[in-house]
C-alpha cells in the first residue's frame, strides 16, 4: 500500500508491499519521485525545518529509487494513457502519476497505492484514497 504523508501541506507516498501467506510481509518504500515532488516545493518556500524533517524521514524509511525500468514504463505507460483518451497530466508535464505507478509496478509484488488522487493512479495499479 502507497499511505499518504503531508510535509508542509505537501502530500508524498509510502508504498507497503505484501507478499501472501505463508511469508506475509509489509515493506514500506517512499517513492523516489515523490520525495522530488515535496523536496522542490520546500526548496522553493524556503522551509528549511521541513526539509530537514523529509531528510531525518529518509533514514526512517525505505526509499523506492527510479531506476531506467521503471522509467521506460512510465513512458509507456504515459503514451497508452493519452492514446486511449485519458490522459493524467497535461502533454507538456512531466506526470509524476505515470511515473509512481511505474514505479509500483516494477516491483513485480502486488501493491496498493494510497492516495488523494486514486482516480488517476488506478489506471495503473490499485489505488485507494
């Protein structure tokens, strides 16, 4: 599961990734992406204590890097979803939504992404506010 956290009004993700019984396990990773998304809002606002909040965070928990497969997914991802009509960002942008669901996917264990914006997320993966 993906679980909403707020840092100075900005939302980012953790992912918890289950793995079935016998060997049932939760894994908690913040997505690489996310940490971009909050870390240049509070760049931009000067908000030094939540930057060094996100940075003692890091240590806390996992981080889900991006990595060239997870990428080249989110570019497929990105031209099916405009293909079909149903595009989650504007061409232009650089659509974190693709990204962090390719992201998801690419950890080949099923997955649930917790969020506000599940409307778009759940084109890819689970998703759930």
């Amino acid at each position: 599961m993906i679980v909403p956290l707020a840092f100075s009004g900005e939302v980012t993700w953790r992912v918890v990734c289950t793995n079935t019984p016998p060997t049932f396990q939760q894994l908690t990773l913040v997505p690489e992406i996310t940490d971009y998304e909050v870390r240049r809002e509070l760049i931009r606002i000067q908000s030094y204590s939540a930057l060094a909040n996100l940075d003692a965070y890091h240590v806390q928990l996992d981080y889900l890097p991006l990595t060239t497969t997870a990428m080249r997914l989110a570019a497929e991802l990105w031209a099916q979803a405009r293909t079909a009509g149903h595009p989650t960002a504007p061409d232009p942008a650089l659509d974190s939504d693709v990204i962090l669901a390719a992201q998801a996917i690419s950890l080949n264990t099923p997955v649930v992404v917790a969020t506000g914006n599940a409307a778009h997320l759940s084109r890819f993966v689970p998703a759930e506010l």
